[in-house]
C-alpha cells in the first residue's frame, strides 16, 4: 500500500473513532480497507444528498497512545487500584487545537475528587493528546466529553462548540450520514454495535455525539479490542 494510502486509512480510522464514539476511546475501527471504503461511501452519499461533504481525511493520527491507556486502566482495575463497582461520572474538557491537542483542560464531575479515578482521567487526556485524533474536528474550538457509568448502562455525552449553528447542523448531517452507512457496512461487528447505539445532533452552535450502551456489553467489547490487535 502506498505511504499517501496508508495516512488516509489512518486519519480517517482517527476520525471514525472519534465521531462514532469517540473516542473515538473505546478503541472501535474497521479494518484499514473497510475506513476507506466507508469514507468513500460517506462523501459520495453526503454530496447526492446535497450536503456539503464535512467529513474529510485528516492527518495522520496514531491509535496506539489510547489502546495503551485502556490497558493501562484495566491493570488498574485487575489490581484493585480503580474502583469502578459504583457509579462514576467525570467531565472532561478543554481547548482543540489544529494539532489536534486539548489545552486549558478542566475534569470536573461527581468522581473527579477521586484521587485516583482523576489521575485515569489525567492519563485519558495525555493519551488522547498523543494520539492527536481530534484533529478530525475541523473548525471545532471547544470539546465537552461526559462519561457516565453505572450498574448497567455506559453512556458517553459529547459537545463541541463550532462557530456557527449553520457549521454544526452541517457537520450533524455529514456524521449522520457516515454512520447510517457504518451500521449496515459493519453490521454484527463492534463497530456496528457502537453505531446503532450512537445519536448526532446539533443544538445551535454545538455539535452533539451521544452513546448509550449496557455496561457488560461495552465491557466484553473494550476486552476484545485490548486484546486484539
């Protein structure tokens, strides 16, 4: 594969996790064939629908710093050093940057007192740095991620602020569209699981990404994709 071929793979894989959950964090891609073909698809079925297509190949961005932090959480968690048998919810936030970087960050939420739990959180925004994903979110200046979780249900609540509500309902629509392909591309996967639980929206000038999923689901998930390379 040629080198110009393989950072597109990779940018939009970046992309895909981010606006499918992001995070874009929960370490679900297609394989790199799969991202082409389905960024492809995405920008031919925005424009027939007369959008203008949003969804664009970024930089090259690198997975390897978040699957590392869910490792690195999970042997927390193995040796009794995060205690996630109770709710959590914690608020991470901060400044995009073009390079993909947050700035200014602030964690706040109901377990960002949790010495330990906020040093997880600490840990998710270095890696996240890292691996310089958000550069995906063209245009966005702000990013508000909420993660929630409780006995049965994971939930994900992400805000990015554009510049305009025209901007948002324009991305809104572009990421709609990628994931409605997603789900049935990858229909039986993880990926398509994340999907059919993912909601886009807009609301003025925020673009909004919301995920809801039972928590023993998202957990045997998160497993096969540490594990998995």
């Amino acid at each position: 594969m040629k080198p110009e071929r393989v950072n597109k793979s990779q940018g939009f894989r970046g992309l895909a996790r981010f606006a499918v959950l992001g995070a874009f964090v929960l370490g679900v891609l297609p394989s790199p064939g799969g991202a082409l073909l389905l960024f492809a698809q995405s920008r031919k079925a925005s424009a027939d629908a007369g959008a203008s297509p949003t969804a664009k190949a970024p930089p090259k961005v690198s997975m390897a710093p978040i699957r590392a932090f869910l490792q690195r959480s999970k042997r927390l968690k193995d040796a009794g050093k995060l205690d996630l048998s109770k709710p959590r919810t914690v608020t991470v936030e901060g400044d995009r940057q073009e390079d993909g970087t947050l700035t200014a960050v602030q964690i706040t939420g109901a377990s960002a007192a949790d010495a330990s739990f906020r040093r997880v959180a600490e840990d998710f925004v270095s890696s996240l740095n890292q691996s310089r994903v958000l550069q995906a979110l063209d245009t966005v200046s702000h990013v508000r991620m909420t993660f929630s979780l409780d006995a049965e249900t994971f939930s994900l609540r992400t805000a990015s602020d554009t510049p305009t509500e025209a901007r948002a309902e324009e991305m809104a629509r572009g990421y709609r569209v990628m994931v409605n392909i997603g789900r049935i591309a990858r229909r039986g996967t993880d990926e398509g699981a994340v999907l059919n639980n993912m909601k886009i929206s807009a609301s003025g000038k925020q673009l909004l990404m919301n995920l809801d999923m039972p928590r023993e689901q998202m957990g045997n998930l998160l497993t096969r994709q540490i594990t998995t390379k």
